[in-house]
C-alpha cells in the first residue's frame, strides 16, 4: 500500500472510524476526566505546573552566615585571595550564583565579585568590604 493513503486517513489505522479517530477513545480532550468526587484527580495533574525554570544554569545562592565556614575551608586549601584588607569572593569560581542573607555571627570583610541582594549589599557594605557586579 502506498504511504499517502493511510496518511489521511479515516480509519486512523484501527478499520473503523467510528472506533479510533474521536476524543471520546482518548478519555477526552485536554483536562478532561479530573473532575467530580471533590476533583481529587485535577489536583494531582496539576501538581507539576510551573516546575520549570527558564535557565538551565544552577542557581546556588550564598548566605552571608555561611560565609566563615567557606573562608575557613579556602584557607585550609590555600585558596583564600585577599585584596589589601578584604577577603575576595568570586562567585563564579566557587560556583555560586548569588549572595544573600546577613553576617549573624563572623563579619568579614569582603570584595565579592557577581550579583548580591539589597540586605547582603548593605550588610557587606556596613562591614567595610565592596561589591562589583
């Protein structure tokens, strides 16, 4: 048989029209079938909506009362940078996104190089360091 005549079809290759090519065979068309006995059903489909992210990169963000566990562990490896009095933090290197949060209890004086939020700015900020974005 040649290929353009089961292209279209009627039969959608089940014989019988009437038994394959409708939304009925195919529980419905779009969210059909989630509704009645308190739409239990419809809850659970929609349970992964908007679960997607624009950006494949990972967005791992660096709170400010994590920051004297990561310089003691830059240290031990001989990795820690200083500029003059500051301690450099490249977020791209170390594999962070973002710097977020506020000093609770090691305040350090800090020049972070990538994008930091409002309360971290001010908190690196009031503690001498510098931000570049």
């Amino acid at each position: 048989m040649n290929r353009k005549h089961l292209r279209g079809s009627s039969t959608a290759g089940r014989g019988s029209g009437k038994r394959a090519r409708h939304a009925g065979n195919r529980g419905g068309v779009g969210r059909a079938g989630g509704g009645k006995r308190g739409q239990q059903k419809m809850v659970s489909i929609r349970a992964h909506e908007h679960t997607y992210s624009y950006s494949s990169a990972r967005k791992i963000p660096l709170n400010l009362n994590r920051i004297g566990n990561i310089i003691s562990s830059l240290e031990k490896r001989g990795e820690l940078k200083k500029d003059q009095d500051r301690i450099v933090i490249n977020l791209a290197d170390l594999g962070y996104s973002k710097v977020c949060g506020r000093f609770t209890r090691d305040k350090a004086k800090l020049a972070v190089y990538g994008k930091v939020s409002e309360k971290a700015r001010t908190e690196i900020k009031a503690a001498g360091g510098e931000v570049y974005e």
